[in-house]
C-alpha cells in the first residue's frame, strides 16, 4: 500500500479527556481511494495510531479482496451447476454426495464404496 493510494486526516478524539482532548489532534483517519475503506485509531500516540491504522486498513483490505474473491469462484461454480457441467458434488465435511442430475444426495461412504444406487 503506497502513501499515495490512501488518505490520512490527523483529527481531534472524541469521548472523555476534556480540553486536552478537545486541543490535540492525536486520532488519525486513513482512507483507502479506491475503495473508500476508512479506519480511525483513537489513541494518545500520533505515530501510534498512524501505524496501527496503516495495519488495519492493509488487513481489511486483503479479507475485500478475498471476500470479492470467494464470490466469483461461488458464482463460477453455481453456473457450471446450473448448465450442467457438474454431475456430482462430494462434500467431504458434511460427508454426502449430491447428484445435480437428479436432485438426490447420498452418504460419502457409500458412493466412496460403489453403491450408486441411491443416487439415481
């Protein structure tokens, strides 16, 4: 994350602490540009928070970039599915087989051990 992808205000806290608190701009904001992510660190420290803000904004920004990640593979999935390309789901957590042809499921070990019949 470079210095010119983000925004950072140095902003007055807000709470409790009366007019030390009011006078001393030690809350830091940073802002992500591109995708308007935006954390706010209260703390006494400056350089502190402008540090732990830093540190927060780059960990949210890898879960967007997951999240937005894991919705396009569901997404991708879902349509192989839905025209057909899949025939059969094995969830090894729930431990059941899901045949997409015919809408049936049947327990992981029977199929793992060649009974298929309860998915026709």
């Amino acid at each position: 994350m470079k210095n010119d992808e983000i925004k950072i205000e140095r902003i007055t806290g807000s709470g409790p602490g009366g007019q030390h608190r009011n006078k001393t701009a030690s809350c830091v904001r940073v802002t992500h540009l591109a995708t308007g992510i935006q954390v706010t660190i209260d703390g006494r420290n400056q350089h502190h928070n402008l540090r732990q803000a830093k540190k927060l904004l780059a960990k949210r920004l890898v879960e967007a970039k997951e999240a937005t990640a894991a919705e396009e593979r569901k997404a991708r999935r879902d349509h192989a599915i839905k025209n057909g390309a899949v025939i059969r789901t094995y969830d090894y957590k729930r431990k059941i087989v899901k045949d997409h042809r015919s809408g049936k499921t049947a327990p992981l070990k029977d199929v793992l051990n060649g009974y298929l019949d309860d998915l026709r």
